[in-house]
C-alpha cells in the first residue's frame, strides 16, 4: 500500500469480506420464494425454469478453481474486484428479464461471485496476524449461512409486496456497494505464486465438471438409466481422468494435485462433500415441512414469508458459533472443531425424529444443524491453508469450495429421489410423506456420522517451512479491540 495512505484496521478488512461473502450468498437464494412463480413470470414451463437455479451452481463450480489460481498468479484484491463485476452485471439482466433465456444469462453471471469467498479467506492469510486467523476464517466461512439466512424472508417479503425486479435491483445496489469497499479497504498484497494460467486445465475441468454436475443435477428429470444421463457420467469420467492426466504434467497447473494428494488437504476435502451434502438435506427438507398444509397431519401450515422467519435464526446462529469454534481449533486443533461439528451436525438430525412436528422443535433442529455447520465449515479452510504454499492458498481455498459444492449437488439429487418417491396424496396433487421427511433427516444423520469419521483420519502434518513462515503482511491497524 501507499504509505501516505493510513492503514485499514484489520477489524474493517474482515469485516468487509464478511459482507461480501454475504452479498455472494444472498445471489443463492433470492431466487428461491419465485421458483413457483417462474413459469407464469417468465411465459415457460417449470422444466425449463429450473435452468434459472441449475445455471448459477454450474456458473459458480466452473469458474471458482479458477478464479482462486487467478488470484495466485495475480492478486487477491484485484479478483475480488473482478468477482464483483459479473455479479453486478447478472443482476441488472435479470431486474430487466422478461423471458427465460436473459434470467439463465443473469444468473449464471451472479454464480461467478462465488468464487469471491475462497479469495477473501485466502486473503486473510496476507494481511492478519496469526492469533487473529481462526476466527476471521471462521466468521467470514459463517457468512454464506448467514447471507442465506437473510436472503429467503428478505426475497419472500419482496416477491410477496412488490414487484419481482426489485430484487435484482437491490441486488445490483448491494453488489456495487460491496465493490466499493473492497476497492477502498482491501490492502493489496502482491501475487504469491509464478508461472502462467493454464488454461487448457481450466477448460478440462470445466468440462468435466458441466458433466459431472448436470448429470446429477438433471438425473432425476432425465431418468438415471437414460442415454443423456449416463453419456454426460462417462463423458465426465474421461474428461476428468485426462485433466488429471495434463494436470500432473503441466508445469504451472490449474490444480496442483501432488498437494491436493496430501493425506490432510485430500481428506479435508473428502470431509467437505460429505459436510456440504449434509448441510444442504436441512436446507432442502425445512422449507418444504413449514410450508406444507396442516392437512397432512405433519406439514406446520406457514406462507413463504413466515417460513423464511422461522428460518432465519439458524443462519445467524452461525455467527455466533464460528467464534466457539476458533477458540476450540486454537485450543485442540482445526481437526478436532471438524470433527465437533460433524457430529453436532448428526445431533440435529438425529433429534428430528422428536422435534419436527412442530415449528419450534424444527427451530430448534436447524439452530443445531446450522451449529455443526459453523463450526465444520470454520475448521475446513485452516486445514486447506496449514498443508499448503503459501503461493497456493487462493487456488487451494477454491479447490476446496467446489468439493462443497458437488456435496451439496449430490444433496439434491439424492434428497430429491427420497422425497419424490415417498409421497402421499393431498387432493390430486401428491406431496412428499412424513416417512419421506424422516428418512432425508436420517440420511442427514447418516451422512454427517460419515463426515465426522472421515475427519477424525485426517492425519496432521507439520507445516512445510513455506507454509509455516509468516506471510509479509500488509501493514494494518491493530488498534480496534473487534473479536476478530
């Protein structure tokens, strides 16, 4: 930085990459109170409308890796920045979307801010102290809870009061505001790691990952045993074994995946799809229980606005937590918060066989679900960044960020099949049964056990002396007394 200018407080820098990583999530759900609405607001069938929220999630899984080695090759500021653009500009598509094709374009542009998180934690390694690092990590890791948290009844209310633009809109104003702060208190620090883009990696994996993720993402639609679906898994499977292939042989690759081989940065990430699948079943299951009619004899009766209410404090919740689970990594180590909040994860599901017939116990099941999740998702990035360079913080942090996000997809795809064949009739329509509910929180349950027994295998290793040498640091502030 410019030495006649006066240094951010640290407490500023991560405290803006926590509302970024806000904004970032928000683009997650604002979509969500509409998807009933689509086909009417956009004149298409509801198959079709479905690309408007697949088309974000494969936006965001193609261009996270990438952007995370950008950030390597060429500053963390300067892509965060660029983060930001598209997200800006998606948002102003769909505020003047009035058909199918522009609201696919738009939200596909909103999903490449995802990559914006991994970028900002990596960050954070630059510029703060290490006493610092647990729990800056951990609450900006909270953030997409939060930002979720806040995104639904926010959505619900406006859908429900106002005209659908205005989301996107707000949208934009937020997004622009969050590219102002970055440009204004973000230090940059210069780029860690040398060599060149490659870019023939980070069309492999893309393609390979368009594969991957549509093909469980439509599977259901399309039928698992289907030409489509089974073309696009084995098309997945070749081009992914090629860039692995290219990827081991090239000199500055896209993924380095002699690092990623390492016992702690492989199972950290294994740990991270299972986490990420089950964080996700509570966010599919909870909504739809609130929502449905009392008629049922489970469903809770709530509109679309109430239900995102009732939601809300779990996601908040896991700023409170994050900063337990600093403390607990500083105290035992990041494995063991892992592990804690693997099996508080467990917990969650497990007490919903008692607690989810009514709104208060499926209060209280996501408050501890969401718990786990802070405190998994806060431990995830400081194992990542003890096993690797320091050149490689940012791509790595991205690497680990898309495990999450094929987790989460598989979450869909499997929590779906249980709900849509486990079914009981209300009228003419057929609506998932209690046994449907209940068995998606035992895979849940199930799962998060499987998450916790991964992560107690991760093998500690000592720091490379690259990795354990203090970063040179931007000089910032120490004087504010933030917990951060």
């Amino acid at each position: 930085m410019d030495g006649s200018q006066p240094a951010p407080r640290t407490g500023v820098v991560v405290g803006v990459l926590a509302l970024a990583g806000i904004v970032v999530s928000l683009m997650q759900t604002l979509i969500v109170p509409l998807i009933g609405e689509l086909p009417r607001l956009l004149h298409t069938t509801a198959g079709n409308t479905s690309w408007a929220v697949t088309a974000t999630l494969l936006a965001a899984a193609v261009t996270t890796p990438a952007i995370g080695r950008l950030a390597d090759l060429h500053g963390k500021k300067p892509m965060l920045l660029i983060c930001m653009v598209p997200v800006i500009a998606g948002s102003v598509v769909c505020a003047t979307a009035g058909s199918l094709a522009p609201m696919i374009v738009g939200r596909g542009l909103q999903g490449i801010g995802a990559g914006l998180v991994p970028i900002g934690i990596s960050t954070l390694r630059d510029v703060l102290p290490p006493e610092r690092m647990g729990s800056a990590i951990a609450l900006i890791s909270s953030s997409l809870g939060i930002g979720g948290a806040l995104g639904l009844p926010i959505s619900a209310a406006v859908a429900q009061h106002a005209n659908w633009h205005v989301l996107f809109w707000a949208a934009g104003a937020l997004s622009i505001l969050v590219g102002a702060l970055i440009w204004a208190l973000i230090p940059a620090v210069p780029a860690r790691a040398d060599g060149s883009f490659d870019i023939p990696g980070a069309l492999g994996l893309g393609g390979g990952l368009v594969c991957l993720l549509l093909a469980i993402s439509k599977g259901a639609d399309w039928g698992w045993t289907g030409g489509a679906t089974l073309g696009l898994f084995g098309t997945a499977v070749l081009v992914l074994l090629a860039w692995a292939w290219w990827e081991l042989r090239s000199a500055s690759p896209l993924v380095d995946l002699r690092v990623t081989a390492r016992g702690q940065v492989l199972l950290t990430n294994a740990a991270s799809i299972v986490v990420g699948f089950a964080m996700y079943a509570s966010a599919l299951i909870t909504p739809q229980l609130l929502q449905l009619p009392t008629a049922t004899g489970y469903g809770l009766g709530q509109s679309m606005q109430a239900a995102g209410l009732w939601m809300a404090p779990a996601g908040l919740m896991m700023m409170l937590v994050s900063p337990l689970g600093a403390k607990l990594s500083a105290a035992r180590t990041p494995k063991t918060t892992l592990v804690v909040g693997s099996l508080v994860i467990a917990l969650g599901y497990g007490s919903s066989v008692a607690l989810m017939g009514s709104v208060w116990g499926l209060l209280a099941v996501s408050i501890v679900i969401n718990s786990g999740v802070a405190l998994a998702y806060g431990a995830m990035p400081a194992l990542i960044m003890g096993a690797v360079p320091l050149s490689e913080t940012g791509s790595a942090n991205s690497f680990n960020t898309l495990m999450r996000s094929i987790g989460t997809t598989l979450s869909a795809a499997v929590v779906g099949v249980v709900l849509s064949h486990m079914t009981t009739h209300l009228g003419p329509y057929a609506v998932p049964s209690l046994n449907g509910f209940r068995t998606g929180m035992l895979v849940g349950c199930a799962v998060s056990l499987t998450a916790a027994a991964v992560a107690s295998c991760i093998p500690l290793r000592k720091p490379t002396p690259e990795a354990s040498t203090p970063a040179p640091r931007v000089a910032l502030a120490d004087t504010d007394h933030s917990p951060v």
